[in-house]
C-alpha cells in the first residue's frame, strides 16, 4: 500500500529479555523430557501425547502451553533487564563500516582470525552491549532454540526409522506420499511455532534456509546420517543467530554497498563468520545428540556459539566515530 516504513531494527528503549520470552507455559523444559510433536526415545509406535492429533484441535503438533526448550527469563522482568543507553550504537556503527567497504578485508570465517575487523566488532558489540552478554542474547532467541531441538529429535528419529515413517507417527500419513523435501518443508509447522511475531519468523526462515541448503548438499534425508543431522542443524543455528543479527544492526548491507556483488560478499562474509563460529560450539560441545539430552545439548549449542561470537576484544577499542558514521537508528 506504499504507507509501510522500513524496519530500523531494535531500539534502546527495548529490554534486553523481553517478558514474554519463554511463554505462559510450565516453566522450562525438561532436558530429558521429549521435544513437543516428536515420538518419545524407546516407544516406537506408541502414542505420544506431544505429538499431533490428527482428528484433534491441534493440526500444527504445537502446544500452545510449551515453553520454548530452555526458554523463560529466569530473571523476570525488570530484574536486571534495564537496557543501556545508546546500547546498538557501537554496533551499527561498525556494521556501517563494514557495509561502506563492501566486505573488503574480509577472510575465511572460523572463529574470526580472518574476518573482517569491523564485522567482528559489530557482533561482539552487538552480543555484549546491544544483548546484554552472550547469555541474555541467548535467552532471547527462546523459539529459534526450541525449533531446533525439535528438528534435532525428528532428525535423530528419522535417522533410525526414516522420515516417511517418523511423519506417520507424528500423525501426518498423508506426508509419507510426499516427496522427501516436500516432507521437511510441511514439516515447518510442526518445527517452527506458528504466529505473525517477529521471532516466530525468524525461526521459520532460519529452518527453510536451512532446509535449502542441505538439500543443495544432495544428502540422504530420508534416513539422515549423523553427519547430516549436524549439518543441518549447525545451519538452522547460524541462520538463526545471522537473522537476529541482521535485523537489529544490519540494514545497511543493503542500503550501502555499491553494488549487488558487494552486497553478495558481505553476505557471504556474515555467513562464513558464524557458522565458522557455530561449527567451533559444536565441535566443543561434541557431535553425539543423544535424544534424551537433545534440548540441553541445543542451548548449550547455542551459547557457545554466541559466547565465541562475543569473544574477547583482539582489536582494541573502537576508532573514534566520525560524523557520517555516528548514527544511532531508531
């Protein structure tokens, strides 16, 4: 309709954690407790109460009382939770740098020895100062971490009894027709919480990126190996971790860059970076997702990477700011 004005990302005025992270539900999650919707480890073939019921109210196999896997604000509202003043503006300065170079500088991911300097000075800031630390910028992403622990049960399931099966269980025999992608891809729902909020969206996207770049991969995901199974996972987490990134500091990858191949390699750059980051976090936490563990395993993913992305400041502190790039976007 032409009356839309673009989202600038995230706001000083904004907490850290906002209430409703974590839900209305029971509180969180228990680690050995099974995924919602996914069959639970030892009862093949036996009901689930997670799981979706076909003839039932609950068609998308999500509860609505579930708390996100680790999910809550342990903290509570107004507990620590005040943000700082002018607390993205670091970030976005040095997101606008890197932006303005069009990647120039930039290297080979990992854990950022190679990266260029000022996209690791974008996200440390982003993750220490506009997130409050790596754990709060942890607790935020409460959806993104509670749809991949259920993709790490469905894949850890499938990995034994095949996709085609694990649907049926699921309650959904009319995916088990379907081609093995199309299967994944109506598997969004069940994944990814539905809802028109902005981090119900992110997960979505992050899972469906995902989703579209192990299939490139041309892997076997009907009967996902365990290879697979931390492929996929490790980028649905980088995926996500980059769409929260890019929303609250990132307009300008677009915005700046001289042309469409500058803005390919930023893109490129800020994808590199993190999963190099995320494949470090995996690594450490190691490569066995026991299913039973699935949802402590995930967030302790999570916060490794994040924790790595924070990391310590091998730069020395900012340059000072100059006139054009001092800008704090509301």
């Amino acid at each position: 309709m032409g009356t839309s004005n673009p989202f600038k990302g995230g706001n000083n005025r904004n907490p850290l954690v906002p209430d409703w992270v974590g839900g209305g539900g029971p509180g969180p999650a228990d680690p050995g407790a099974p995924a919602p919707g996914v069959p639970a480890p030892g009862a093949p073939g036996s009901p689930n109460p997670g799981a979706p019921n076909p003839g039932g109210a609950n068609p998308d196999g999500v509860n609505p009382g579930d708390a996100p896997a680790g999910g809550g604000n342990p903290a509570g509202p107004g507990d620590g939770d005040a943000p700082a003043p002018n607390r993205f503006q670091s970030a976005r300065t040095n997101f606008f740098k890197f932006a303005k170079s069009g990647g120039a500088g930039g290297g080979d991911g990992g854990r950022g020895g190679g990266a260029n300097r000022n996209l690791r000075r974008a996200v440390r800031s982003f993750v220490g100062k506009s997130s409050g630390g790596a754990r709060r910028a942890t607790q935020r992403m409460a959806s993104e971490r509670s749809a991949t622990a259920i993709l790490g049960r469905i894949l850890s399931t499938a990995g034994t009894d095949g996709i085609q099966e694990t649907v049926r269980r699921l309650g959904f025999a009319q995916l088990a027709t379907l081609p093995v992608h199309d299967i994944y891809a109506a598997l969004v729902d069940v994944i990814c919480e539905p809802g028109g909020e902005l981090d119900e969206s992110f997960a979505r996207e992050a899972y469906l990126k995902a989703l579209a770049e192990i299939s490139e991969a041309q892997v076997d995901l009907e009967r996902p190996s365990p290879e697979t199974t931390v492929s996929f996972l490790a980028s649905f987490i980088a995926n996500a971790i980059q769409n929260r990134l890019l929303n609250a500091i990132g307009n300008k990858v677009v915005e700046v860059p001289r042309d469409v191949a500058s803005v390919q390699n930023i893109e490129q750059q800020i994808n590199d970076y993190i999963r190099g980051n995320v494949n470090d976090a995996m690594a450490e936490a190691g490569e066995d997702f026991p299913v039973e563990l699935i949802v402590s395993t995930i967030d302790d993913i999570y916060e490794r990477s994040v924790v790595l992305l924070e990391g310590p400041d091998q730069d020395g502190p900012d340059d000072d700011l100059d006139a054009e790039n001092h800008e704090e976007i509301e």
